[in-house]
C-alpha cells in the first residue's frame, strides 16, 4: 500500500462498500460509524440507517472515539419501536473489535447481532499532543498529505510527520484489524493473531524511582476536572453505577482534591487490568488532555506478563480477573527470609 | 445577606419510632437560640434542609404545624445515607435546620372551602401539619368541611397514630383509614385509597382536594376526583425531586423552568399540566 | 475505622520514635487462628498492626486496600490461606490474581508497593504469622510515614 | 473618562500597584492550556492567548469551594465557622467579553429569587473586572447571535484593547475609573490608538464566521418538548461532563460533607455537578426523573435556551464556543440550534410527552 492519504482512500472507500451492501441486503438495520467532525481534529460517531447516507461515513485518522461504546447496555439507544434490539453494523478498527469481543466475552452482548466491518486501521492522531504544540493559534483545518498531517490556520500552515504524530497506543498496536470470532466481520479481520509485544515503550517510566513516578502522576492527574469523560468514552466503563458514584458507603470523594482523583484513576485502573482494549480513547477526549496511554500500556504488560493474556482476541479465553490457576505466580507474597 | 448555606443548630427533644418495621421516626427538634425559632415561620407544606453535620443534608417535609408550639418536627424514613443516619440518632443530638423552603399548601386560598385531604403511606407529614392547622381554634372557621382519608399498606403502617385517634374524637372531621388487605383487629377500611375515595364521594363544590402519596395513588386517585367533578385548580399536589440546596441554586429540582424547591413544592394540578413531564 | 485510628495517633505520640499503623485483614478461618495461636502461644509480634476480620481474603476488595492508604495508614497487611486450603476451596486463589495486579500498579504509580504486603498464613503457623508480621512492620517502618494522600485543610 | 494607555511592559507594574490590595487573577499557561490562576509573579502572565480552558467562572465559583466549617465534640457538633475570606478584593484581569458577560448571567441567577447565594454574590462585588477586546475569535466563537460582540465592554469595570506592544485602557464603571485615577502613571491614549481600537473591533466582528438565528428558538422550544429532534441530538452523546464543566455559565452542585480524619472538625462543600450525569437527578427511591440521555440533553439545552429565556429574560449563553470545542463526539451546539430553529410547527398536532 501507498503513503496514509491513499491508505486512508481505500479505507473509506471499503467502509462505504461494504456498510452499502449491509444495508441493501438487510444484513443489518444500522450502521455506526464516523461521519466528519465540525471542528479541526474531531470526528463524530454517525448512526445510519439509509443507504443513500452511507456517504456520510469516513476514515481520517481521527475516528478516535471507541464505537463499541454504543453497544454497551448502559447506552441503551438501538431499539426499535417494539423494544427490539437492532442488527447493527459497526466500522470496526482493531480494538474496536477487541472491545466488542471482550463486551461478548463478559455477556454483555450478543456478537450474532452485529456485523464488523473490519478495516485495518491504519492509525489515530494524537490530537491533544498538536493542539498542545500549537498552542494560542487556531487550527482551522487539518488534513493528511502523503505521510504527513498538514495542519493549518489563519497564518500559519505546519506539517507533522504522521508517523511520530499517532497516539502512542497505535504506534505498538498489534492488532489493526478486529479479531474474527464467530464470523461477525466482513472486510479485513485477522484469523488467529498471535500477539507478541515488548513493552519498552514503557520500560523507561517503570524503571523511575517511586517519588519521580509518583511526581509525574500527580502533575499529570491533577488537571482533571473529574468530568468523566474518560469512563463515558469508554467500552468497558458499563457499570450501571460507578464505583466513585456510589454512596452506600462513599468509598472515594468526588471533589478535586488530588487525593480523590487519584483514587478515581487508579480504582478505574484496576477495574480495566485484563479488559482494556488499549484504544485510547479515553487520553483522546479528555478536556484537560490528560494522558492515561501509559495506565493503558501497563495494565497490557501486567495482565501479558502474569497471565499471558491479551484482551478481546478469542470468545474462549477467560479474562485474568474472571478466572484463577492453583499455579499463579505468586513471587509477591511475603514469605519467611 | 448571610450565607444561606448555614444551618441553624437544634437539638433532638424528642424520638417516637412510628411504624412496627421501625424504619419511620418523628425526631422533635428544638432550636437552640430563640432567635432562630423566631426565624423559623412557616406554614404546613413547606419543607426544611435538615442535616446531621458531617454526615449529610436533606430535604425533608415539615410534619409539625406552625400551632404546634416551641419545635418543630420532621419524620424521617430511612432511606438513603442520610436518612440512615437519622435513625440512629439520640435525644440531645445536634441537628442542622435551614428553612422553611418552598410555598406550602396555599392556606389562604383555601379558606371558606371545604377540604378533602387525601395521603398515601409515609407522605401523610405535611398532611398531618395541614390538618392540625386547620383543626386549630384560630383557624377552624376560617374553613369548612374537612375529610381525611389516609390509606396504608398494613396497620403497622400507620403514621401519627395518637393524632388520627384525637381527631376522630372530633365531630367536625371526617377521618377515613384504609389499608391494602384485611387484617384482623383492623376495624377501619379495607382496600386501596382511590376506590376509597370513591366510596366517600366528597363533593367537589367549593373544595379542594389535596392529594399526597406514591405516584401510582396519585394517579388513580386524580382520575376519581375528575369524576367526581373536582377541575385541575381543586387538585393540589405535592412532588418530591432530589435536592441538595433548597434554595434554587443547585440546579436538580428543575421541572421546565420551575424549580421544585422555590416555585413548589405544592402545585395544583393544573400547573403541572402546563409544566413538562419530567418529575 | 476512626476509632482505631485515633488510638494509634495516642500511641505514636506516647513513643519518641515512629512507629508505623499498619491496617491487616486477616480471614476468619486461616490466618486470624493463626494470629490467635501466637497470642496464645506468647509469641510476640509488633503491635503495630490493627485487626479486621474478613471471612476470606477473597472478600478483599482493593477498595479497601487503597481507602486505607488514602485513609493514612502506612500499611496494608492482608492474610489468608495457603492456596488450596481455602474455607470456600478458591476464595485466596482469585484474591492472588487481584494482590498481582494490584502490587504492581501501585508501584506504577508511585507509591512503595512495600506498603501493601500480602501473605499466607494457615491456623498451625503463629510462627509464620510472627515472623511475617515482623518483617512487614520492618519494611513499613523503612519507608517512613505515609503522606502522599493528606488533603488539603 | 478619558482613555488612556498601558504598555505591555508595564502589565508587571500594574501587578506591582495592585496586588498588596487586591488578589491578582490572570491568565497563565498550566499544562499547555490557558487557565486563570491569582498569581504572585507578574512573569506568569501569559497575554497571548485565545481564551482560558476552563472559564473564568472558576475564580468565583470554583469546581470545590468550602460553604462553611465546622468544629464538633466527636459527635456533635458544636460550633459552625461561616466563611470569612468573602471580603477579599479581587482582580481578574484579561476576561474576555464573553466570559465577562457570563459574571453578569450568573450574578443574576445567584441573586434570583427570595433566596441570594452570599458567597458568590459577595466575591462578585468585591471583583474588579479588568477584560479584554478579542481581537482574533475563533471559529467556534458565536458571541454576536447571543447579543455579545468580540469587543463588548458593558459588562467589565475596565476595558483593555491589544493594540500590539500596548493596551487601550478605558474605564466603564465607576468602580473602574477610580481605579484608572488611581494609576497616575498611564499615559493618554492618542487618537489614532482609539481609531486603531476600533478597526480592531470591526475586524474581530467580521471573523466570527458563526451566525446562529436565535430569535425564534425560545419559543420553538416551549413547543416542541417531546419533539422527535432531541433523540437525534442526543444520539452519540455519551453522558460526559466536559460541557457543562467548561460552560462559563453552568452553575449546578452538589453539596457533600467531609471530615477530618485526626481532628474534630469538617466542612461543608459545594462541587460541580452537572445535569449530564444520570445520578444528578435520582431519587433515594430509584426514581429518575431523567433517566435517559436523551432528556439529559434535552435538559442542557433547554435550561440555556429556553428557561433562562423564559426565567430572566436573557438567552443562558454567552457563545464562547467552548462546549463545542471539547465535546469528545463533535456533538455541535450551532448544529443543535439550527435543526431546533429549522423544527416545523405543528399545527394539527398537540405536542405532549
């Protein structure tokens, strides 16, 4: 394949194919998908319904919210008149694959109902990282040209090398196209991945002393404003009432002290070991542009490294925190000198 | 101008546990300055933010009445986390009061008309506060008829029993119990509060009819009342909504562009007929 | 939990050097016998820990673990039966794969995942319990008060 | 009052003068974004810039702000400390008009009714605003359909225009021009620095491209409730808080208690809360009001642009194009408005839930 742009023709081209054809054949009653955003640097989810719509539908690099999210049973809005759930086809990057998958894989919802419309993708730009670096000017338009990110505004034009400018999750994916399970993916799936990753990208940060971890969350962390935005965006976030809602008992305060967002961040971590599907989503709409890529690459590692898992690959694998071996590692544990 | 945030200190006077599950309490609360007792005019129907400090605030309907001199009284049903807390409290307990909020029942339109009073389980609290206004020797001539008809789930239900058995000694008040199934011992009424209503047929010229209870009363009840010729004006209605200021700051109680807090909590079911169906 | 805690601020003031409150869950079928075995045993352990009972380690929601930290407690301690002797036959098993996940992310975000100990420990081993005791009293004592999380007044 | 001049290097001069009486809010760079912060180094002052992040509303409602303290005996409580920092002065220099406006809708919202919110009312009087012209708004800025302009002084005590390496400073209240009185050091203002200032105003009037008709909308909204449209705007909204959180005119919160662990005492707070969570409504009894989305939403919408309308007589926008800019699904606001404007009316249908 050619540079991005032409990358990026072909994918939307196959994602308009392909959502025509569902649609024609009643294979599904909705597509989801991303249609262009009114601001630079944003794409909207798009629901669509009628064939001569399916134009709307497009594939920028920016299609950055995780749309496995609308299929999640807290957002309950796919239901026809009757209160039937509608057959629902979903332009399905990677790990919007992987979270419908791992959404099956905790029976929160029924794969026979949904076609992927698998594409590979071929990267998201890291939005918050150039709105950061251009700083008080306002981009206008951006677009992609050949390898790069032409970005642009009222007196300035810049180019970003794409390849430096992508999230930093998809700069070590491994899993571009959606897993095939169940043969719900038309378009491009993979059939059996093998992952393997090393996770240095993370090594330089872990090997940093407790305070210069614990100084970098806390600058990092402290500019939320605890809009949630994170935990909406996010697929697997689907508790019915989150844990820093609850009040009987109030286990974390909802206010900004640090202390509370930290307990905020790192609760929600915990619940994401063994079923983040490392999409980004979250560091991508955050207001703030707080960056919790690294939460995600961890919590990757740790659930790899201690229990080989990988999340949203196959129906079949337990998730670590669903299952338990007489044989876990337990190097951790206090023992007698 | 002061912070409306502030809650004026009481403490408990007095506990009495009021149903047999002993989830309901009427706490007794007695300022402790006199200046803020003196503060403190209200009028049945209104409500109060009432808050053990430290644990939470909530807004709770005012069960006494403005007759009832020297305290004030709220009954509590342990609900939420707050709620819960209340029913641990003792006598001599702190409580934080602000208020009174919201318009209460509409007193003085009321006068010289008849009035049917119409409760459902635990939301008799600012009924009792009515009634008793009106029972009251400075105000009883001021009105004409009064018909309570009070429905409960079991007897052991039954809120402010000493109140309903005073008021039954009284010759110039209809006082109707009911409760959902027979029971034995049970000399009242059997079967649910709208048949009831039904059954007592007040009439519906020059009166008003005051209905408080779970949505689902209220809305059989209402139906009874429109046959039996009340209109939209005759209907008060009291609503419920969470709150956190009581002072229509917060933002929550927001029926269309009415704040429950400060336009209610009483409406007439013409109001809310005119009001969207958010509550 | 308040209670406790203000018992443990009289004993720290009552003793020059620091001593650390350390915050420990032991299971009602292995590891709390095993604390009661070196009580009745004399064995002597440091009195810095603070008893709660859970029915098994796997009632041990991180919840828990982190509410204490922020709570101001210099250290967890959290003890159950030795894999396979579970009162519920796999309670400890799913609390290890919890403990795993959550050691390493509290060392990830920078706080001492010394802090946090985990330890089994059966109904016969007073012993063992002493001994493990002591040895996560030293690491806590190591790591000097915990303050990352007092808020601002 | 005459207008006169501040050059840029004099701006840590004016700090100088002003903070030993006043604490000194301006904008600085936090985190690569703009936020206004009380500083205590004239360095910090970031001039170039568009707006703040988070608005300016957060000097004077910040997202956690204590109500009162309060000291008990273990158990109860015994004496309630009210807030005693009221009465500091403040200044909040380089608003932007939209954000100053936005002070004057909550100023009337916080004094609405029988009942006045002291804390906030208080802080307001005892606020100086120093704003400034906008001379480049950006795309989503669409201050003129809510009755704002780019270079709108009224609501500011002292306006500033950027005319490159100075400021055109003029007094607009009372309040302000004694305090221009009191800087004897400002220079006068020439006439081609007035002239400048107002070409920058024309220029800055003609670059917001957004034209949004809002004559109409509070009345298509008092009719059109249940409306099939607020499904379709509500469609990919995820229920996040990002715009209400940014809005310069959102004022919902909740109100928690907290206490300290090792001391006898506590506080009382208020934090942000908004309308887009599901539990902002619930009742105890698992009652919601608006449980779904859709009149979440719909709530957001029509408290702006129908209940302030309807309550205050004033539209509940100020047009800073915030909300558009973060919203995480690109759920437009000017998109939401005109299909709302373009809703036919109804005339054979009576329009009820």
């Amino acid at each position: 394949m050619g540079d991005i742009e032409s990358e990026n023709q072909n994918i939307e081209n196959k994602i308009k194919e392909l959502a025509r054809n569902l649609l024609r054949e009643k294979e599904v009653d909705v597509i989801i998908g991303y249609k262009k955003g009114t601001v630079p640097l944003s794409s909207s989810p798009v629901f669509i319904t009628r064939e001569e719509d399916v134009d709307k539908l497009l594939w920028n690099n920016l299609c950055y919210v995780n749309l496995a999210n609308y299929l999640a049973p807290r957002i309950p809005t796919l239901y026809d008149e009757e209160g039937q759930k509608l057959k629902v086809g979903i332009v399905a990057k990677g790990c919007v694959g992987r979270a419908l998958i791992h959404l099956a894989v905790e029976n929160q919802i029924n794969l026979e109902n949904i076609k992927m419309i698998g594409i590979s993708c071929n990267g998201i730009i890291n939005r918050k990282r150039i709105e950061k670096e251009i700083g008080e000017k306002e981009i206008l338009e951006t677009s992609i040209l050949g390898n790069n990110i032409i970005v642009k505004g009222r007196d300035f034009e810049k180019t970003f090398p794409f390849d430096e400018y992508m999230n930093e999750l998809c700069k070590v994916c491994k899993v571009k196209s959606p897993p095939n399970v169940v043969d719900s993916c038309v378009g491009e799936c993979l059939e059996n991945p093998v992952i393997e990753d090393d996770f240095n990208d993370i090594s330089d940060f872990e090997s940093k002393t407790s305070e210069e971890k614990w100084a970098y969350i806390k600058d990092t962390l402290s500019a939320c404003t605890r809009c949630y935005a994170c935990r909406e965006v996010c697929p697997m976030c689907y508790c019915n009432l989150c844990f820093v809602d609850q009040n009987k008992p109030i286990w974390f305060g909802k206010t900004t002290d640090f202390t509370d967002i930290f307990a905020f961040h790192f609760n929600r971590a915990m619940h994401l070991a063994g079923r983040c599907v490392a999409c980004g989503a979250c560091s991508s709409v955050c207001p703030m542009g707080i960056d919790l890529n690294i939460i995600t690459r961890k919590l990757e590692k740790i659930v790899k490294e201690r229990y080989n898992f990988t999340s949203g690959m196959d129906k079949e694998t337990l998730p670590p925190m669903m299952s338990f071996s007489m044989d876990d590692n337990q190097e951790f544990m206090l023992e007698e000198d | 101008m002061s912070n409306p945030y502030i809650p004026m200190l009481t403490t408990v006077k007095n506990i009495v546990s009021e149903n047999k599950v002993n989830d309901i309490k009427t706490l007794e609360l007695e300022f402790k300055k006199e200046e803020d007792y003196n503060k403190f005019n209200y009028i049945p129907g209104q409500f109060a933010e009432i808050s053990l400090i430290g644990k939470g605030e909530c807004p709770i309907g005012i069960a006494s009445s403005p007759t009832e001199e020297g305290s004030i009284q709220f009954t509590i049903k342990k609900m939420g986390t707050v709620t819960s807390e209340f029913q641990n409290c003792n006598i001599g307990d702190v409580v934080g009061v602000r208020g009174p909020f919201g318009n209460g029942w509409p007193i003085e339109e009321m006068k010289g008309k008849d009035i049917v009073v119409i409760g459902g389980g635990f939301a008799f609290s600012t009924l009792r506060s009515l009634v008793i206004y009106l029972l009251n020797e400075k105000h009883r001539k001021d009105y004409k008829k009064i018909t309570v008809i009070y429905g409960n789930r079991d007897s052991g239900e039954v809120l402010y029993r000493n109140v309903l058995e005073e008021w039954k000694k009284y010759d110039d008040i209809e006082v109707v119990l009911t409760i959902d199934r027979e029971e034995e011992e049970w000399k009242e009424k059997v079967g649910f509060v709208a048949p009831i209503v039904k059954e007592v047929g007040p009439s519906s010229n020059n009166a008003v009819a005051v209905v408080c209870g779970p949505p689902i009363m209220i809305k059989t009840t209402i139906a009874v009342l429109e046959d039996l010729n009340f209109n939209d004006e005759q209907i008060l209605n009291s609503l419920e909504m969470r709150m956190k200021c009581g002072i229509g700051k917060c933002g929550r109680c927001n029926i269309g562009n009415k704040f429950v807090c400060i336009d209610g909590p009483v409406f007439s079911l013409a109001e809310l007929k005119k009001l969207p169906n958010e509550y | 939990m308040n209670e406790i805690t203000s018992e443990t601020e009289q004993m720290k003031i009552s003793n020059d050097e620091w001593e650390p409150k350390i915050l420990a869950f032991l299971c009602n079928w292995c590891s709390y016998a095993g604390a009661d075995l070196a009580g009745v045993s004399r064995i002597q352990y440091p009195p810095n820990i603070r008893v709660v009972r859970v029915p098994c380690s796997g009632r041990i929601n991180p919840y828990f673990i982190v509410k204490a930290l922020i709570d101001g407690w210099d250290g967890v301690l959290v003890s159950g039966c030795h894999p396979g002797d579970c009162h519920y036959l796999t309670g400890n098993l799913v609390a290890r794969r919890r403990f795993g996940i959550l050691k390493d992310l509290l060392e990830f975000f920078g706080i001492e995942s010394d802090r946090v100990s985990f330890m089994w420990a059966s109904a016969a081993e007073g012993e063992r319990f002493a001994v493990l005791v002591r040895k996560t009293t030293k690491l806590v004592k190591k790591l000097g008060p915990n303050k990352k999380f007092e808020k601002k007044w | 009052m005459e207008v006169m001049i501040l050059m840029k290097d004099q701006v840590a001069k004016l700090y100088d003068e002003l903070s030993g009486e006043y604490n000194f809010f301006a904008p600085v760079k936090e985190k690569g974004y703009v936020a206004y912060r009380k500083i205590s180094n004239p360095k910090e002052i970031e001039l170039n810039y568009f707006n703040s992040k988070i608005p300016p509303k957060e000097i004077l409602f910040p997202q956690m702000e204590v109500l009162f303290e309060f000291k008990t005996d273990g158990k109860n409580v015994i004496e309630i400390e009210d807030r005693k920092d009221l009465d500091e002065k403040n200044i909040l220099f380089g608003i932007r008009p939209c954000d100053a406006h936005s002070f004057d809708l909550l100023e009337k919202f916080f004094a609405f009714g029988d009942f006045q919110d002291e804390i906030f009312l208080k802080k307001r009087e005892n606020s100086l605003i120093i704003g400034i012209g906008c001379n480049s708004p950006k795309s989503t800025c669409f201050c003129t359909s809510v009755e704002g302009h780019p270079f709108q002084k009224d609501d500011m005590d002292i306006f500033l225009v950027d005319l490159g390496d100075k400021y055109l400073v003029e007094g607009i209240s009372d309040k302000g021009n004694n305090l221009i009185q009191q800087l004897s050091w400002l220079s006068k203002a020439s006439k081609a620095d007035t002239i400048k200032a107002k070409e920058l105003a024309k220029k800055a009037e003609d670059l917001i491209t957004t034209k949004l008709d809002l004559t109409n909308t509070s009345q298509i909204l008092e009719s059109n409730f249940g409306n099939e449209i607020w499904k379709e705007v509500s469609e990919n909204c995820l229920g996040c808080g990002s715009c209400t959180f940014l809005c310069p005119t959102c004022t919902c919160f909740d109100v928690i208690d907290e206490n300290d662990q090792y001391e006898n005492r506590g506080r009382r707070i208020r934090i942000w809360d908004t309308c887009q969570f599901c539990l902002y409504t619930l009742h105890t009894s698992g009652h919601n009001p608006r449980d779904n989305n859709i009149e979440r939403c719909r709530n957001r919408i029509l408290h702006k642009f129908s209940y302030y309308p309807l309550n205050y007589d004033l539209i509940g926008c100020v047009g800073c194009g915030r909300c558009i800019q973060v919203c995480p699904v690109n759920n437009d606001l000017r998109t939401i408005i005109n299909k709302i404007n373009n809703i036919k009316p109804k005339e054979e249908e009576n329009v009820s839930v």
